[in-house]
C-alpha cells in the first residue's frame, strides 16, 4: 500500500472538517482496505469514524427503526428488536460474509459502497428507507443510482438509515461461495401499501422488479410469481452465473423469500 496518514476524530464536527479537506472516510473498512492493498485506491489521509458513538447504535423511532450508520452487521443480526420487527432485515445480516466480516462490517459503509453485490442495498430499497445523512434525509427511491454509484455528495457522510416496519419481510440470497455475495438476492416487504420487491446481485445495481410487486400485492404467495417474467436481457453474465440462469434464480429466490416471510 502507498503511505498514508491515520486521523480518528473524535467528534463528527471534526470528521467532517477532516472530510472536506480531502479525508477519506472508513469505519469497518471492508472495501476500502481491500482496495487500498490492490492499488486500486491510494488515499493520502484515513478518516476511522469508528470511535463517534452518535453514529452507532439501534433505537425505535415511532413505527420505523433507527439503525446508526456505523453500527456492525453482528449487532443488526442480534437485535432482539430488529428480530421481532424486520426478522428480512436482522437475517440478512446474519447472513453476510463470514463471522470477521459480520463483527468489522457496517451498515452504512456498505450502502453507500453500493456494490451491485450487495446485500444490504435491497434491504433498503425494499423496506422503502431513509437514508440520513449529516445534510439531509434521502429516500431509498433516490438514493440509488447504479454501479458503485449513489446520491451522495462529496464529502456527505451517512449518519443513520431508518426502517419503516413492514407487516412481512424476508431475503433469500443464492450465494457465489467463495465471496458469499449475492448471485441473485431477494428482499420482499409486505406492507399495508402493497409489496416492494428488491433484487440485488443479479445487475448492474439493486433494482424494484414491478411485475413481481404486482404478482404479490394481488395474492401474496410463493404460487403467485410463478407466471411472472424476468426479463434477462439487462442482467449480469460472467464466469459464475449467466444472465437466464440470474433470471431464474431471481425467481425462486423471491419464492423461497416469501415462503420464509409466510411461516
């Protein structure tokens, strides 16, 4: 790696000002130090957000659940309340990575990572989050916009994500083995409005699928996607997966997702 210097603040006032003089933010550092041993990035400065408490933590506000950017997917996967409350979301995390990945990785370093990947993005999107920031509050709609790529500003930090809670909720993943993410990844949120229906991993970012949303607002059963058409032409194809085969898996993942939202 390229030399670099360590600074952790201990405030998000002085974060941010270290941010806005070209800092490069981290908290578990799941990618970025990975990319940093490839080359692939060479920051002259690590900001570790890790120490500021006000970011942390896992709280209910109202019907939605607060969960603080840098809190570790461990605790999201154990929250006695996230479990009772969004048990999709609380197993998701628990299914991420291996057990080092889960007690480092964090909530908002992987969202505003946005790998395509990824699964928590379609927590989000499905759920219809909001992600707040330390200038604003972004909904999960507009907060997404492709490949590595979302509505965040230079310099923007996300400070907490909040999750309405849904009558149902459920993801099921087909796992790529080696990497442990997301060939195909399915969030299904059941809510008094209708059914989200999120899929990660399958393009070239996270993504609704309305023909699934309607098959499952109407008849909310793993029968009621069995006629509905994924469309592989704007899918990912590469050395684990074609583009039909993501086509079908996105599918029967939806189905096992409602299944597992039903019992």
């Amino acid at each position: 790696m390229y030399a670099f210097t360590y600074e952790r603040p201990a405030s998000l006032g002085q974060a941010l000002s270290l941010l806005a003089a070209g800092g490069q933010a981290f908290a578990g550092g799941q990618t970025l130090l990975a990319s940093m041993k490839q080359r692939l990035l060479s920051p002259e400065q690590l900001v570790d957000l890790s120490a500021l408490s006000e970011l942390q933590g896992i709280r209910q506000s109202g019907d939605s659940w607060m969960v603080g950017a840098f809190t570790r997917h461990q605790e999201v996967a154990e929250h006695a309340g996230l479990r009772a409350a969004l048990p999709g979301l609380a197993a998701l995390a628990a299914g991420i990575g291996d057990r080092q990945v889960r007690a480092m990785g964090t909530l908002g370093g992987s969202v505003a990572n946005n790998d395509p990947a990824a699964c928590y993005p379609s927590a989000v999107l499905a759920l219809g989050a909001t992600v707040h920031t330390d200038r604003r509050q972004i909904a999960a709609d507009d907060f997404f916009q492709g490949m590595y790529t979302t509505a965040l500003e230079p310099g923007e930090v996300i400070t907490a994500i909040a999750f309405p809670k849904a009558l149902r909720s459920a993801y099921a993943k087909f796992k790529q083995p080696a990497s442990r993410f997301a060939l195909a990844g399915v969030f299904v949120a059941q809510t008094a409005a209708g059914v989200r229906v999120a899929v990660t991993g399958a393009g070239n970012g996270v993504f609704r699928h309305a023909g699934l949303e309607a098959a499952l607002s109407k008849s909310f059963t793993p029968e009621a996607v069995a006629d509905v058409v994924i469309d592989a032409s704007e899918l990912n194809a590469d050395l684990h997966a074609s583009a039909d085969y993501r086509a079908h898996l996105i599918k029967v993942q939806t189905q096992r997702a409602v299944q597992q939202a039903l019992a």
